[in-house]
C-alpha cells in the first residue's frame, strides 16, 4: 500500500471526511533537508469534517496527527488545510 493509501485510509477512518485530498508534494523538495528519495516525504491534504465542529485549529492538527499515528514518524512534512464541513 502507498503512503497515500494509508493517509487516506487512515483519516477516513478517523475522521469521516465530507472533503479529503491527499496530495504528494515531495517533488517539491527534491535534494532538500527532509528529502528521504523515497518520493514520499512531503504532503498536504485538505479535510473537511463535521468532528472538526467546535474544536480550534490546534486541536483539529492534533486530531489528524493522531489519526496518522505512527506514520507520522515516516513524514517529514504535512501541511493541512482543515474545516469543520459546512
């Protein structure tokens, strides 16, 4: 399974996305700090939950970095653009 596999198996699960994009941007950081080779380094992903209701940005990031778990350790980047669904 692909790292995006499991990101977005991972945050379905967890959160019930209304919205989910899952996107690699680790040909951005090419031969920078960070960069493994494995082409699977860098993401974003933009969520849209109804969990995210109510809670503030901070606690919504530690929601999907709790939903990655111990995948967390085999990024090294994740930008997230997160709302509460509506």
């Amino acid at each position: 399974m692909t790292m995006e596999a499991v990101i977005r198996a991972r945050l379905t699960e967890a959160l019930s996305p209304s919205r989910l994009e899952v996107v690699n941007e680790s040909h951005k950081h090419a031969g920078h700090a960070g960069d493994d080779g494995t082409g699977e380094s860098h993401w974003h992903v933009v969520i849209a939950a109804d969990v995210f209701a109510g809670q503030s940005r901070v606690a919504r990031h530690r929601m999907v970095h709790a939903a990655l778990g111990d995948i967390m350790q085999q990024i090294h980047a994740l930008s997230m653009d997160l709302s509460d669904g509506a």
